[in-house]
C-alpha cells in the first residue's frame, strides 16, 4: 500500500471547508487543482461545483465510473478535532471528506504507480448535492454516464467497524420517500360531533391502516418500512378541527415495491376518504431512489475487498438509510450497472461510534487507506473481468 500521508492531509483540508450541495466552491476547486495537476484536464459538470477526470485510453473497451460525493450538513461540529470545521454551522458529518481523499488517492496512486489498466478507461466524478439536493440526477442529466458501462462508489460507515465492508447484492440502501397527508372535515363542536365531519378519527383510522401496507400487502421477503413521524390537528378540547395533517416516511429496496407502496397507501386513503366523508389529499415526495446492486459487480468488489485484507466481507447487509448513488445505478431510466458498498469506519476505542450527521461524528481514520485500496482492487479487477 502506498504512503498515506498525503491522504490524511487532504481528508483534513476537506473536513476543515465543508459546503452545502451546489455551494462547494472552495471544496471544487481544492479539488480541481489537485486533480488538473496530478490526473489530467477536468470537465465541469454546467452550472455547477461538480466535475469529473477521465483517466486511460479514451479507445478502450469498457468505463468505469469512480465516484466521490462532495457536500457537507448543516450542522455545528461538536468533534473537537484539531481539523474541525472552519465554517460556523456546517460540518462534513456524513464522510464524504473522506470519499473524496479516497477517490483521489487512489486515482493519483494507480497514474503514478502502475498506470490505468489497459483496456479500461476510468472515469472519477466529483458529485455535488448528495444530500437531498439532486446531484447525482443533474449528472444523469449532463450526459456524466454517456460511455460508461459500469459505476463502484463507496461510503464510509460508522455502523460498522473498520475492516469491515458490505458488498450486498440488490438492494443495499434504501429508497426515502417523505409523504404528507391532509384530511379535511368539516368543524364543528365537540359535543356536537354529528354536525361536523371529523378529521381527527379519520386520521386515526388512517394511521392504523396503513400499518397494513407493510405487515399485510407487501411481501415478507420484500423489507418495507412505513412509519407515520408528525401529527398536527385542532388546537381546543371541545373543537373538532377542519383538517389534520400527517407527514412520515416510506422505505424499500426495489422501485417495484416502492411503487405498490404508493399505490397501496392512496388506496387506503381514498377508502378511508369514502367511508368517513373526509377529503384525503396524498403527496408523495421521492427524496431518492433504493440503491440496488448488480448481483455479479457486487461479487467482483467482494473478490477485491479480500484482495486488499478486508478483515470481514458482509453479503447480506442492508440499511433503511438513502443513499443518491441509486440513481447512478437505475438501468431502467438511464444508470448502469454496478455497485455501492458501506466501509466501515467505527472504533469506539477512538471516540469514532457516533452514528452519521451527529454534531460529534468522527471516523476512524485507519479506514482511509482502505478505501482508497478497494477502489484500486476494485479497477485491476474489473481490468481483468470481461463479464458484467
């Protein structure tokens, strides 16, 4: 393994400039001049703080799509490190300082040391506005995965413990949805109720039926989560409110079942709608997609995860946390195939167990250079294997 050094300089350099998504100008071109001196003549994603390198013969075969998500969080850092945040109430709480001295350690180490593999072509994006604000789709839309056949990503996760990676086939990480719910009724008096059209036991109704989508039509073998976060309705004892508002969220695995999810919950709503005389209005707001893993990609990262020493190589971990990188991976609406896996990053010993987007989120720093050695492994093998 090469010197790491300079990797924990730059995850550093990074942590201390953290920037919402489409707003990371300082880490763009931190960024864009390392990677024009060391890897070659960026192209810039139009509009926006986002851009990518292309590595290797521009004739070879087949490309692969490298990615590291730029954004940080709105959060106040609580981590005292000497590296802390630099920018009062915002901090890289979700790791991906860390994707990005991966990606480019390893891009710089494999053009300094043994070259791109022939017959492969790489391409390394920087991906802006991971986090809830589009990114990964405004590079669908710029035409960032026209020539690639294949795309590995990878994020740090501190549910797991360092040497430890999840290579999951399919489904990895979940679809959000965030849904909200008005019914309206008509008010009245609560000790007259047969003049009024009460939303409040409508909405009570509602929530326990929708309990039914995941326990009684979704398949057992098919993970659904469907829970119902806020309620708001009525204000006085003795008044019964025009309307009561519900907002939650859904979480699948596939987009087949995220769509029978909807379908099942605005069925429910307007049987309920009937039976009680409410108006119920459903909006149905996709944050993003599941990500699902190519089944024979996520073999080839296992094989190379062993390769780099991954003390324990995971093939059924999921999590119900989302993850934009499913959009880079939908086949059906213009993604590739290939795969996303969760490094862990967790060491209590080292103060490093506070789960993501915590004020005092802190990595193991030992599972950098392990990153950025599965995303080489993970290029010599695709090198190597001509199948998908």
């Amino acid at each position: 393994m090469s010197d790491t050094s300079g990797l924990l300089e730059l995850r550093r350099a990074l942590h201390r400039i953290p920037e919402l998504g489409f707003a990371e100008h300082k880490t763009s071109e931190l960024l864009w001049g390392r990677t024009s001196e060391s890897l070659g003549v960026p192209t810039r994603i139009a509009d926006t703080t986002g851009f990518y390198v292309d590595l290797g013969d521009p004739e070879a075969e087949r490309t692969l799509l490298l990615r590291a998500d730029m954004d940080g969080l709105p959060v106040t850092e609580e981590t005292g490190l000497a590296f802390a945040s630099e920018h009062q109430g915002f901090m890289h709480a979700c790791g991906h300082d860390a994707h990005m001295a991966a990606l480019t350690h390893a891009a710089e180490s494999m053009v300094r040391d043994a070259g791109i593999p022939e017959g492969v072509r790489l391409r390394v994006l920087y991906q802006p506005a991971e986090e809830g604000g589009g990114g990964a789709l405004r590079c669908l839309k710029e035409g960032v995965l026209d020539g690639v056949d294949h795309a590995f990503g990878l994020h740090v996760w501190n549910e797991l413990p360092v040497g430890t990676v999840a290579v999951t086939g399919g489904g990895i990480m979940a679809g959000v949805i965030d849904f909200k719910i008005r019914i309206t009724g008509q008010g009245g008096h609560g000790g007259l109720p047969h003049r009024a059209v009460d939303p409040v036991v409508a909405s009570a109704q509602l929530v326990l039926a929708l309990q039914t989508v995941a326990s009684r039509r979704s398949s057992p073998f098919e993970p659904v989560v469907l829970t119902v976060g806020a309620i708001h309705g009525g204000e006085a004892f003795n008044v019964i409110p025009d309307y009561v508002d519900l907002a939650g969220t859904v979480r699948t695995f596939s987009l087949e079942t995220d769509t029978a999810v909807e379908r099942d919950v605005r069925a429910i709503a307007e049987g309920i709608s009937a039976a009680t005389g409410t108006s119920i209005e459903v909006e149905w707001i996709r944050e993003c997609i599941p990500t699902v893993n190519a089944s024979e990609f996520s073999a080839l990262v296992a094989e190379a995860a062993t390769e780099v020493g991954f003390d324990t190589v995971l093939t059924d971990y999921r999590t119900t946390a989302g993850e934009d990188f499913g959009y880079i991976l939908n086949t059906r609406d213009g993604g590739v195939p290939g795969a996303y896996v969760l490094v862990g990053s967790r060491n209590p010993t080292k103060g490093c167990d506070e789960p993501h987007h915590s004020p005092r989120f802190k990595i193991d720093e030992d599972v950098l250079p392990l990153a950025a050695a599965l995303h080489q492994a993970v290029v010599r093998r695709y090198a190597d294997d001509k199948g998908e």
